[in-house]
C-alpha cells in the first residue's frame, strides 16, 4: 500500500483509468464531472486544486458515484442535471437526458419564429416534453410566447415543471398529462413542435447500455421501425392545423425519406422539408 495522499490530481487520473476499463466513452470528463458533483464545486475548481488532498466523506460520495457510473447509470442522472441550450436543467429517470441534437430543433423553430415576428404573441403546442427542455427554451427565447406543453408521463410533466420555475417561465407554459388521442390544443396553436420517440425497437440491441437500460423506453422508442409515433401525431394534428402553422419534429435520420413521405400525404402541407442539423445529418422535419 502507499501513503501517497488521495489529492484532487491523483483521483482523476486513477478514475480516468479505472472508468476507461469499463469501456466509458468519455472517462475523463465524468471523473471530474462526478468529483466536482461530491465535492460540491464547480469544475473549473479541481483544475486550481490538483495538489489539494480530498477528504474521506468526499471520497466516499466519490467512491459510490463512480460505482454507480461503472454499472452504467449516466452521468447525468447521477447529477441531476444537464446543461442544453446554455440552460442547466434537472433530469431524472423519469426523462429523456437532453442531447445537442435537439438543440438543433430548438434553433430551427425559434429562427422561425424570430423571422416572422419575435415579439408576436405565438401560441406553440409541444407534444412529447419530456424534462420541458424545448418548451423552456422556446418561453425564454420568444417573451410573448405563450406554450401549452403535453406528455403521456405525469412524472416527466413534474420534472418540466420544476425547470420551468427555475427559469421564470411557468406562468407562460401550460403542462398536461396527455395521450395523444386526447391532445385537442392543435386547431389553436401557431406551431406545433415534437421531439418524438424515433428509435425503432429493432435498434435496441444497438444503443449504448447507458441508453438502453436507463432512459425511459416510452420516450425513446417509436414502433417497430421508429416512425410509428410521429406518423400517428402527424394523422391526428395535419387535418386540424391553422393555416400557415408550421411542424417542426426531431428525427431518426435513417428514417429521413420516410418522414418526408409521410408528411408528403396531407394535401395542407405546401412545404415539407429536411433540414440538417451542423453535423450534416438530417435532423428536422418542417413542414408548413
């Protein structure tokens, strides 16, 4: 054994190497994302405390995260949060961890919006909200905006919630517990936005384990091939959209040509089309 002190330096890089056993994708950063998380600091703080010795209960929250991380649970949920669009939001296993692909779909609907009229008072229905991460960054970033946010899962609408107080947009969205053959907001609404569960259940065995054995299934999967959902929302919602309302719906992009299809049935849409997100991956459906 040696009586070298446990500093912040050393548990890094001894983490480092123990989680990069494990087959983490990225072992650096959920060492220090996790040791910042137990210490109760930020990260930059460990990089101005390499040589500060961490004491035994810290080490012990440390010790358990990791444990737990090894097994598979994300960094994230460990946490409690995840950072998306620049906004820190809280995540449980109730909902879906935010990705930068959906940024993408915030982006497109907002440069939308904001091209048309950013201070208008937009009435936007969101189907799907998960921890409320779109429906929040739509409130933010349009002030007159005012969202109507639904999800099948009471759990994830309380999670939405909580991140909409914490961003001083509540009084500006409306949450609901709704199926979608029961969401009845679409004739009313001047946009209607989705990031639907697009993974087919034939893609399962090809997740990453963190994925698949963590993330809610109701929010990841879309049907056998993964259109399924999306194509049962755009039945329902086509028919009853304003004139001049656009969609907008995160996509699989294998399922690209799919999607444009099926939007490419309804008669009301007199623009379908594919926008690709900065990785040049087709990443939007937007039809109007």
């Amino acid at each position: 054994m040696t009586d070298e002190p446990w500093t912040i330096g050393r548990l890094l890089t001894w983490t480092t190497n123990y989680l990069k056993q494990q087959g983490g994708d990225t072992p650096r950063l959920d060492a220090e994302v996790l040791l910042a998380h137990a210490k109760q600091t930020d990260r930059i703080a460990l990089y101005t405390g390499f040589d500060t010795e961490v004491d035994e209960l810290v080490r012990g929250r440390f010790r358990e995260l990791i444990k737990r991380r090894a097994a598979g649970c994300p960094v994230a949920y460990l946490v409690g949060y995840r950072e998306f669009y620049s906004l820190a939001f809280d995540v449980t296993p109730d909902v879906l961890i935010p990705r930068p692909e959906t940024e993408f779909l915030v982006m497109s609907a907002l440069d939308w919006a904001k091209a048309k009229d950013p201070e208008r008072p937009w009435r936007i229905l969101e189907v799907g909200t998960g921890s409320g991460i779109v429906a929040v960054c739509l409130a933010k970033y349009l002030p007159r905006a005012t969202i109507v946010a639904t999800d099948i899962s009471a759990p994830a609408i309380a999670v939405a919630q909580k991140n909409a107080e914490k961003h001083g947009v509540a009084d500006r969205i409306q949450f609901e517990v709704q199926d979608l053959a029961t969401i009845r907001q679409v004739a009313d609404c001047e946009m209607l936005i989705s990031n639907p569960p697009y993974i087919g259940n034939r893609e399962s065995e090809d997740l990453a384990r963190d994925v698949r054995d963590h993330e809610p299934h109701t929010a990841l999967f879309g049907g056998q091939r993964g259109d399924e959902f999306s194509s049962r929302l755009l039945d329902l919602a086509a028919p009853h959209l304003p004139q001049n309302a656009p969609v907008f719906f995160e996509i699989n992009a294998n399922l690209a040509d799919e999607m444009r299809s099926l939007a490419s049935r309804f008669d009301r849409f007199t623009s379908v089309e594919i926008l690709s997100d900065l990785a040049g991956l087709p990443r939007i459906l937007r039809a109007t």
